[in-house]
C-alpha cells in the first residue's frame, strides 16, 4: 500500500521533471539544425549566455537584481493590497445582500474589461509611473479575489450558520469561525489565479515606459531584435510564476487541511 | 405473554382543545417547552395550523412521521431558526424569537467544522461566550468522556467516522448546558449498529445530565426506543396529531427493551396507525 503510493509518488515526480526536458530537447534539436533562424528562435545556449551576461552585468546598465526587485514590489504591493481588499469585499457580498447589490453593477461593468484596455486611461489619470502599473495588477487581483470569496462565502452551509447560531455566535464570530473558513478553499485558488494573471499584466504594464523590470528588458530587448534576452526575461518570468504558484499551492495544502477529505 | 401495567396510552389530540390544559401527569410542574397554537405558513402555503404541546423538564419527546409531515418545522422553530406565523413557541416561559444556545441542536448530517479539533468543535459555545483557553479545554475534554470520545479531542472531523462525528455533535451541544437538546434524524445515515449505540448513548446522557430532548425522526422502532413520548404527525394542517405515553422498563437506556413485548406491541399499534 504504502510502497505502491511513493511509487505513484516517483511516477509523477519523474514525469513532471521529463516534460520540461523533452521540451527543451526537441528546443536544441530545432535550433542546432539551423532550420529556423536564431533571431526568430534561438538556441538555449545562446539564451543561457544571454542569461548569464545578464546576472554578471545587469541589462541597460542596471544590475538584474534591480530589475527584478522592482518587478517584485509591483506585484508584491498590489497583489497583497488587491487579495486582502478582494477576499474582505467578496467575503461580506456573499453574506450579506445589501452590500451586494452596492457592489454588483460596478463591478460586473468593469471585470468584463481586459485590464491592458485601461492601460491608456491609467496612463491619463496617474501617469506612466509606478502608480499606474501597481493599480493595473491590484484592480485585476482584486477583481478576481472578490469574485471567489464571494462563491466562498456562499458555499457555507445552512447546517454551519445555524449551528454556531444556536451555540450563541455573534455576527463576527460567525464571520470569524465560520464563513471566512468556509470560504477558505475557493480563496486559495483565487489567489493561484490572481497570482498568474498579476504576473501577466505586470509584464503589460511595465510595457507602459520607465527603465526598470522584466516587462522593460523584454521590450527594450525586442526593439533591438536581440531575441536571447527576450528569451532570457520571458523565462525569468516564467520561472517565478512557477515559484510563486508553487508557494501558493504548497500553502494552501497546509492552511486547508480538510479540502477533500471529508 | 403477561405485561403487569400498562405500558401503552394513546391519546388522540384535537387542534386548540387542549391549549393550556395541563397533560397527564405534568399538572404540577411548569413546562420547559410549550408550543401556543403555533402555525406556519410558507409561500402562502399552510405547513400547520392551531398545534399545541407541553414538554416537561427531563422529558425525551419523540417527533415521529413522514418526511413532509412538519416535524422539522416544529424543531426549526424550538431552534428559533422559523418564526411562527401564528401562536407562540416558548421556552421556560419566554417567547422564542430566534436562535440561541439555550437550545442546541444535533443536526443530521452534524454540521461540525472541519477546520477545527475535536476539542475546539465541542467547545465552540464557550469560545463564543468568550471563555478563558483552559476552561475551554476542561469543559472539551469532560464531555468528550461523556460522549465516549476521549482521547480524540485533537484530531480533526474528517478522521472520524459517522457515529464519532454524531458524537462530537452531542458534546458540542452538551457542553452549552443548553435547557433543551433538538436532535434532527441525527443517527438517520448511520448503520443499524452505530445507531443502536448512539440510541443508547442518548439516553444514557439524559440519565446523567437530566436533559430535555426533542428528537425528531421518521423511525418507529427509534422513537420507542427512546421516546418517554411519541408525537405521531401526519398531517398538521388542522393541528391534530397521535400522542403514545411510553413506558418501557429501567433503565431505559437497555438495548434488550428493543425486545420486550410492550416494545413491539407499541411499534405494531404505531406501525397500523401510520398505515391507517
């Protein structure tokens, strides 16, 4: 039982190490033979090269750390501040019908809107500076958190609610003990979401000017056609929303313990 | 077959007669729980009209009928989660108008939290009444021993079966010292055997905690088995239901009284009268 279990374990280890290996092979092969040219796609070594140049010498004459501490701080600031407003505003709107209807028309107007289509009006209202770029990824974290703590809050079963009712909770404590608990599942996975998208509208808005973060390096580095570092910043990117989700995943295993067991 | 007293009283009820009347042997004491011509009406709808009843402290009622009949309606409105349309549910004198912890509820499906300990479940009302950790711990693990649970205070529900989960359910009511306990078709979804177990069990903590139960269920054999009385619904419309006065030998809480005669002569006068 328990020797078949760690053998499904490896199973799904070793595949999950292979597909990314296979991926890069067939990478390698493709771009050894020359088929396609190294402006359009090059070879990982060339990007690795790319990518080490970049670590000992910076990018644009800033060091990569700075590069990728500002990206950090963009989507650190506004996914904390767009999770933590989403998941108290979704909260109270499952519970509670008149903040609800305060709530619904706004944001079902603006949730429907790609957040990159804001960009010009952002650009208007706050300028090209960090404002603009850390309230684009806070409004679309904060959409999506809202939206699944809300169909958190609502999965509360009656029996739960009138359970703590009947053994004298007050409203908060209902709230507290709960609905927020209640609602834990679907906020975890609102916040591997939200993490993602952060990731991609960050990479958006920094599109939108200024000389630091990941977003800049890829645009700056496809103006020049030098594709290795375009390469190199759009890996770099990847890698961490594969960090970050796996962080969040991991968490998420050990804060919602009772998720599917049952 | 020779039964020394009788152990079966039917009394068939009529809607508003009997109001304040005292019943049986009740005279003298004040009832715990006492429904006034209650009705109830949902989307226009008449669930019941013109019920009245008189439970006594320490008393076990059994609610006994079909599903749609309104027995849990009645314990809806005990809980204070149903307001009455008509009439008046009181509760030790006080009209009942919503929920409280003077009275828990065992629900059928337990309804415990998953994201707490055992211990932390059934101590759920005294964190709510703000009570200090150690009490909360003390207070858990007693009736965590009441309930035959001991030395499960800290795993979680989900690592439970059923019948635990049922009797974390009743610790966690018990340990609000509640004046009445509803229990909901709590042992509905249990096997034959952990359901006779936990029959038991309920009795057995009435015995020591002197408790007042109003148990609703749609099973002949465990309303005898437990009921002091049995209230057979069928249709509440015009307030009038079957009461049986049961008398089974002490200690009640006995799984052999399944097979005493006035037992099954009890559950063949019910079985007739639900079929009739």
């Amino acid at each position: 039982m328990i020797s078949a279990k760690s053998q499904a374990k490896r199973r799904y280890v070793a595949l999950a190490i292979l597909s990314p290996l296979t991926i890069l092979l067939v990478w390698t092969l493709l771009t050894a033979k020359g088929a396609v040219a190294p402006i359009i796609l090059p070879s990982p070594a060339a990007v690795m090269a790319s990518f080490l140049d970049m670590v000992q010498r910076g990018y644009s004459g800033v060091g990569i750390w700075t590069h990728l501490g500002a990206s950090l701080a963009r989507v650190g600031i506004a996914f904390f501040a767009g999770a933590t407003l989403g998941v108290a505003i979704g909260l109270l709107r499952g519970r509670i019908a008149e903040i609800d209807a305060l709530f619904l028309v706004p944001s079902e107007i603006v949730r429907p809107i790609p957040p990159l289509g804001l960009i010009p009006l952002f650009i208007l209202w706050f300028g090209i500076g960090e404002m603009s770029k850390i309230l684009l990824i806070f409004l679309s974290v904060f959409l999506i958190m809202m939206v699944n703590a809300q169909a958190g809050a609502r999965s509360c079963a009656v029996d739960a609610l009138r359970a703590a009712q009947s053994m004298g909770a007050g409203r908060w404590q209902i709230f507290r003990f709960v609905v927020l608990p209640s609602a834990l599942p679907q906020i975890m996975t609102g916040l591997r979401v939200s993490m993602g998208t952060a990731l991609t509208i960050l990479v958006a808005a920094e599109l939108l000017g200024g000389d630091r973060g990941l977003g800049f390096i890829i645009l700056d580095a496809s103006s020049f056609f030098r594709t290795t570092y375009v390469f190199a910043g759009i890996i770099l990117i990847g890698l961490i929303g594969l960090v970050s989700d796996r962080t969040i995943a991991l968490l998420a295993r050990r804060i919602v313990h009772w998720e599917g067991r049952r | 077959m020779s039964i020394a007293a009788p152990v079966i009283t039917l009394v068939s009820r009529e809607g508003s007669e009997r109001g304040d009347k005292p019943m049986d042997s009740s005279a003298s004491v004040r009832p715990i729980l006492k429904f006034e011509q209650v009705g109830f009406q949902y989307d226009g709808r008449a669930i019941m009209r013109d019920v009245s009843f008189a439970i006594r402290p320490g008393e076990l009622v059994a609610v006994l009928g079909p599903s749609g009949c309104g027995k849990t309606t009645i314990l809806n409105m005990v809980a204070g989660f149903l307001q009455p349309t008509e009439g008046a549910a009181i509760i030790d004198g006080q009209e009942i108008t919503g929920p409280g912890p003077d009275r828990g509820v065992v629900f059928q499906a337990a309804a415990l939290y998953d994201w707490m300990t055992v211990a932390d479940n059934i101590s759920f009302s005294l964190r709510c009444a703000g009570r200090p950790k150690a009490e909360r711990r003390r207070v858990a693990e007693e009736m965590a021993a009441l309930v035959n649970l001991t030395g499960f205070e800290d795993a979680y529900p989900y690592q439970l079966s059923g019948g635990m989960r049922q009797r974390v359910g009743l610790a966690r009511v018990l340990a609000a010292k509640p004046k009445v306990m509803l229990m909901d078709e709590p042992f509905s979804a249990l096997d034959v055997q952990t359901r006779e177990a936990l029959q038991e069990e309920v009795l057995r903590i009435r015995d020591r905690t002197g408790c007042t139960i109003l148990f609703v269920t749609h099973s002949i054999d465990e309303a005898v088995f437990l009921g002091d009385r049995i209230f057979l619904l069928t249709d509440l419309t015009d307030g009038a239901y079957d009461e049986f006065a049961i008398d089974l030998p002490s200690p009640r809480a006995n799984g052999e009284n399944r097979l005493h005669p006035a037992f099954i002569r009890l559950r063949e006068t019910i079985y007739r009268k639900m079929r009739h």
